[in-house]
C-alpha cells in the first residue's frame, strides 16, 4: 500500500470512527465507539467497510437495528463503498471494553 493510500485510509478510519459516535443504544447513554462494541473497521482497497461489533447482551432488544443504524451511519462517510457490520459473540463483551469517558458518563468509577 502507498503512503498516500495509507493516508487515505487513516482519514477514512477516522471518519468511520467520528460516525460510530453518532450511533448509541436507546437504552445506553452512551455510543457503541464508547461503550467498546466495535472490535475491527476494515476497509478494502475500494474503501468497502466491514464493521466487526458484538452488542452488550445477545438479547438486546435492539439487536435488529443496530446493524442497520451502524451501517447507515458509516456509509454517509465521504469515500465510503459497501457497508456490511457483522456481529459476533466472541470475545463477550464487558464493562472493561468501555471508554474512561464511557465509565464516567455512566458511573462506573
């Protein structure tokens, strides 16, 4: 990969990132980047994104709409191709995955 394109990625990775902000859960006062849901942002060389993220629980009640939040969020990056979040349950997800932000907005210090 070129300098340039790996440049061109770093701004791109940071977009997608600043987008993920944007998405909370309604029952969390908190982003899904925050509370630590997202583990991977890859993005091919035609700046397709695939999102790996797990949810708090597997029963969330939201867990139909957050992907499709998530993917919606991320495609009105500048740049941004294809779109595809996949949610996985390994590693499970704890409190420790949460941002210092997040645990101070929430109360966990």
């Amino acid at each position: 990969m070129s300098l340039e394109n790996e440049n061109s990625n770093i701004i791109l990775k940071e977009s997608i990132v600043e987008a993920l902000g944007t998405v909370y859960d309604p029952e969390i006062p908190v982003s899904i980047w925050e509370l630590g849901l997202v583990y991977n942002i890859d993005i091919d060389d035609k700046n397709n994104v695939l999102i790996t993220m797990t949810l708090t629980t597997p029963n969330c009640p939201e867990a139909e709409t957050i992907p499709d939040r998530v993917a919606e969020a991320v495609s009105k990056c500048d740049n941004v191709g294809d779109v595809r979040v996949e949610i996985v349950w390994e590693p499970t997800w704890t409190q420790d995955n949460m941002s210092e932000a997040a645990r101070l907005e929430l109360g966990f210090f």
